[in-house]
C-alpha cells in the first residue's frame, strides 16, 4: 500500500485573473495521516502551467493533459457556484475515452462544495484504483482481476468442493477484513447473490460464480477498495502481480545449513494433498494434479518428477511421493520452496506472517560432528561412478522399481534425483540421491557436496573400479565426508577389476566399510538394505578425518555388554572399536560408562549392516 501520496492540483488559468490576489501557486500542504480518511499522509501541491515537470514526482493530479497517463486522475468541475445545472451529463464521454479518469466532481472553492469528497476520492484514486479492476465500457472486470480473484477463491475454498460454505466465508472474511461476518450479514450477501444469478449460490455457499458478481458488484458502486483489500491480502500489487515480498520472504541460511520443512509445513502440505486427492486413493492422477498446481501461475513439476518419487502402480505421485518432492524442493532450492508455498497461500491459510514459518533451518553441519549428534531429518547422497556403470538403477532401485520397470523410463524424463525415506534406528528419515554426470576424475562442487558418497562399480566392467578410485583420492580421501563402494549388477558374472589391488582391499586399506553388492534385476522391488546404510553413514557419519579416526555422532555411552560385542564383532568392528579407542587417546576423552544401550546398539547396528 502507498506509505505516501502527492497530488497535484492544475488550476484553470483564468483563477488568479478572477482572484487576482491568491499567488500564481499555492505553498505545499501536507494532511496528516490521522486526519485522512484511509490514513495516509497527503501532500497537496499547486500547480502552475510553468512546473509541469512536476507532474512526474505526484501520484496524480486533479485535472490532467492525456498524455501524461497511468496516473488515476480525478476530472474537477470547479465553480459550481457560478452554475444553475450540473455539468456531468457532458462529462460522461470524455470519462469513457480516458479510463485513467476514476472519478468525477463537481465543487466550488467559493462555497467549499465537495472539497473534502475531491481529497477523499483523490486519495481513494491512488490507494485503489479501479483501472486494473474493471473496464467500464464492459462493465465487467479486466481479465487479469477474475484470474487472480479465481485464485483466491480456490485457496479459500479449503475442501475444495467449488463452494465457499459459511466456515470458509468467515475464515477468508477474517483474514482479509479481521472480523468475522454476523450470521444475519452473511445470509444478506448471499442473499443479494440469489437474486441477481441462477447459480451464484449453491448449497448454501457461495460459487466462484457468485463470489466474482460480488466483487464487480462492489467495484461498480464505488466500494473497490473491499476488492483491493482481499487482493492486497493475498499479496498482489497494483498491477495485479504477485509482490516480491509476498512470494520471497527474507531467509538467511548460512553455509553448512540445511533446509527442511517442519511439523506445520507437513501438515499443510498433507492438507493440501487431502483437498485434491478426491477419489482418496492416496495418489494424484494427472487430473489432481493439476487442479492443484491451478493455484500456480505455471505447472512447477514435470514427468521427471514422476521418476524423482515413489509412484504407485498406474505411474500416479503417491502421498509419500508428493511429500518427497517437497522436501527435496525445500532442501536444493529453498527460494522455490517459498515461491511454490506462497501459491497455495501457506501463510494466509495457516494465519503466519510469511512462508518462512514453514522452513526450519539446521544448524551448521561443523556443530552436529563436534557434537556427534544431528536433528537432521534429509541427507543427501551424491552416487558417483563411470557411465553406464548402474547410478541410474541405484535410484531408481530406491524408488521401489526393477530394471524391468526402469527400462521403461523414457529418456527425456529420466531425473538425476530420487528421493526417499530410510528408517534408521526406528526414526523415518529422507534420504535424497544425486546421480553426478562425470566421465572426468573431476567434480564441481555440486559433486561433492553432500553427506556421503557413494562410489559405484560395475562388476561385469573390468574399468569401472579404478575410476572411483581415482574420484576417491581426487575428491574425498583427505575430506570429511564419508564414502561407501557399491559394487552394482551384483547379478551378472564378477569379472577382476583392472586395479592393482580388489575392491574390498582398497576399502580395508583406506579405512572404508567393504564394497556393498547391489542389483536391481530382481524380480520384485531392488532391496533396501544399501538405502538404510546409506543413510545411517550420513546421519552417523564414520567421520575420517585423519582418515582411521572415528566417531559416531550420536550420544555415545559404553556399557557393560560391549566385550560381548566385541567378541561377536567381525573385523569392521574391530577396526571400528580400535578407531574408536584412537580417537578417544588423541583427543583425551574418556567414555563413559552408563547403563544405555546406544554405544551397543550403535556397534551390533553396524556390525550387521557392514558385515560380509
Ligand atoms: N544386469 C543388470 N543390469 C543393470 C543393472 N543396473 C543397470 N543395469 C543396466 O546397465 C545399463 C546402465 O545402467 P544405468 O543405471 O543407466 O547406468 P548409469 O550409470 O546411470 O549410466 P549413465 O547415466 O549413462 O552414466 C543399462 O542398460 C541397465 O539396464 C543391474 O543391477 N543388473
Ligand atoms: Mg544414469
């Protein structure tokens, strides 16, 4: 909204010849927002055929040259003292020919006719114009207005059932105006609604119909200003754009952080997804989809979507796949996250003071290993390995689908990202996997950016090895960030690898678990025993930073049944339990002895899952 207006007055040249003692121009006066009608400080310049540069720096003027256009202008009929019949019959036409001319009025400055009705429609004229509104030789509402009215109504009609029923009048009525409105007022709109349309009303609620007759109904009898109250709500500005402010609220996250939605976030997303699913078979068909992207100004996901996520059997987003995709948009791009929550009006839905009530921002990843514990919910994955090697597979593996299915996939639609959940200790957690398009020993730091890598080999391909190797000790073997070797097509003949030394040495020897074997040729959905690592080496990373030094960020307490452990431990847990010691020596910690199973759990966990 305008902070502030200026407004010109052009006076008629003949006025100082008449009163020939006022000045060619008047001093500048300022009306004091407490005293204005809507609140608003006015400052009032005179005008002289001399300052027409003038005209530029002002919201408007009372009487104007059409060239100067775009500013709402007000036509002044002045003198009316000196005339016995009113002018506006004549006036008419040339309204019509300019529609920047809002208003018309007849005053007289002699007898103070009208003077404070012209400031009041001046400044109604700046702050609410009804040009963006409505075209008065239609006598109907510009097209730009009915789209972003019709967006509203969709947001505002939360069972999406094409109705406004009472509850959600009262609700929209609250957010826009702050009151509710009385039952009795309520029945009069709808009221008024019945009379003028066959189906503005039905089930007692209000259609989109009969919600736009009300609005131009508003406009044509001068009460715009409710029409620009419920559009400025939903955040769009005079051009009937959505604001900057709106859609993008200010939120610093600083490197190493991360970003997730919360608990609220979830709920609204799952409220959202509730609304459109209308045949409740828990997944959007194409037709629920874009029903509910209809709130967007464009469709924010395309088919690669459908292979970023779980789909159920007919190829539709399942809910769990509809939730991935948010946390994903949330965690790569969270400025979209905002732009995409700002369509479905999270803030006014949810009655926050913007979008960002919905991001949580994680604390630097540098503080979660020095505390050895994270509140973390997603991770990411980068799988790196030579072409053709399997990544793809290991995505897709993740989403539930075969090679079978994957053969499917049509290239165009194929997606460098898959995102999932991966129970760790009992705790649903997201894990997101980025397949890394390289065939250089070289990453970008897109490529090695994330909370664990995993280096894939084929078995069938005597080369592939050697290239992790090589991304190994380019990127990751003096980094923090911990590696896991996938030895994929795990269902076709094992072939040597052309390396000095076998896979499972290299990870010995680089203090690494052992090469996981991985297929997706299985009959039914890939197993997801290497998602569950994946995920707990990133949650729990086996941090390497000497490379042999371990920790695991969690609470770790030892307890009395670790030789028990220990004697059932194979040699990862040795070398586990032995980094684990060298680590405590050098950094003179001791651990404490306690009655809590983690540490134990924390070993047999990984003993079982690293164990070959
Ligand atoms: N037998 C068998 N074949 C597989 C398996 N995984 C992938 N393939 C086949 O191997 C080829 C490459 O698989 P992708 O998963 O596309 O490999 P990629 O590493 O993503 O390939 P690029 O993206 O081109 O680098 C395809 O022809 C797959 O059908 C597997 O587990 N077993
Ligand atoms: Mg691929």
């Amino acid at each position: 909204l305008q902070q502030d207006l200026s407004l010109i007055l052009l006076f008629d040249m003949n006025y100082n010849l008449v009163f020939p003692k006022v000045p060619m121009r008047a001093e500048e006066i300022t009306i004091p927002a407490d005293v204005t009608p809507e609140k608003v400080p006015t400052h009032i310049v005179d005008y002289s055929v001399l300052d027409l540069l003038l005209i530029h720096k002002s919201h408007l003027f009372v009487i104007t040259l059409p060239s100067v256009a775009r500013m709402p202008l007000i036509l002044v009929g002045n003198k009316s003292d000196l005339v016995e019949h009113s002018s506006m019959e004549a006036i008419l036409p040339i309204m019509n020919q300019y529609t920047e001319i809002e208003t018309c009025v007849e005053c007289s400055a002699k007898n103070l006719k009208n003077i404070s009705e012209l400031f009041y429609y001046a400044q109604k004229a700046v702050l609410h114009p009804t040009g963006p509104l409505y075209c008065p030789e239609e006598k109907e509402m510009k097209p730009a207005c009915i789209k972003a009215l019709t967006r509203i109504f969709k947001i505002s009609d939360q069972d999406n059932d094409g109705i406004l029923n009472d509850a959600e009048l009262n609700f929209f009525q609250r957010t826009c105006f702050n009151t509710p409105l009385a039952p009795q007022a309520l029945e009069d709109v709808k009221n008024v609604v019945r009379k003028n349309l066959n189906d503005g009303v039905a089930d007692n609620g209000l259609t989109l119909k009969g919600f736009l007759f009300l609005h131009t109904l508003f406009i044509q009898r001068g009460r715009h200003e409710t029409t620009w109250t419920v559009l400025r709500r939903f955040g769009y500005d005079d051009d009937l754009e959505l604001t900057h402010e709106y859609m993008f609220p200010l939120l610093k996250v600083a490197p190493d952080c991360t970003t997730e939605l919360n608990h609220h976030a979830y709920l609204f997303l799952q409220s959202i997804f509730d609304k459109h699913d209308l045949d409740r078979d828990c997944a959007l068909s194409s037709d629920e989809l874009r029903d509910l992207f209809k709130v967007f100004p464009y469709m924010p996901w395309g088919p690669d979507v459908n292979n970023t996520v779980c789909t159920n059997d007919k190829g539709m987003i399942t809910y769990q796949g509809y939730i991935c995709q948010w946390t994903l948009t949330t965690y790569l791009d969270v400025e979209r996250c905002l732009e995409y929550l700002a369509y479905l009006g999270y803030s006014i839905l949810t009655e926050q003071e913007s979008q960002a009530a919905a991001i949580t921002i994680t604390r630097d990843k540098k503080i979660d290993l020095q505390k050895r514990q994270t509140q973390r919910n997603v991770f990411q994955c980068n799988i790196i390995g030579m072409k053709n090697c399997g990544k793809t597979g290991i995505l897709q593996g993740f989403l539930g689908r075969n090679l079978t299915k994957m053969r499917h996939i049509k290239e165009e639609y194929r997606s460098l990202y898959a995102i999932n959940t991966a129970y760790v200790y009992g705790q649903e957690k997201y894990l997101l996997l980025h397949e890394v398009l390289s065939d250089s020993e070289f990453l970008s730091a897109s490529g090695t950016t994330c909370d664990v890598v995993c280096l894939v080999y084929d078995v069938s391909n005597p080369k592939s090895f050697d290239y992790c190797t090589k991304i190994f000790k380019q990127h990751f073997m003096d980094s923090k960030t911990p590696c896991l070797i996938v030895a994929t097509k795990s269902d076709l003949h094992e072939v040597k690898q052309d390396y000095s030394i076998t896979p499972a040495e290299f990870c010995n020897k680089h203090k690494m678990p052992p090469p996981q074997s991985f297929t997706c040729n299985s009959v039914d959905a890939p197993s997801k025993d290497l998602y569950v690592k994946l995920t707990t080496i990133a949650m729990y990373p086996i941090i390497i930073g000497e490379r042999g030094l371990i920790s695991v960020i969690s609470t770790v307490h030892l307890i009395n049944s670790i030789p028990q452990a220990v004697a059932t431990s194979s040699r990862l847990l040795f070398w586990y339990w032995d980094s684990l010691f060298k680590w405590e020596q050098q950094h003179s910690l001791s651990l404490t002895l306690s009655g809590d199973g983690n540490l134990y759990l924390s070993f047999a966990l990984l003993h079982t899952m690293f164990s070959y």
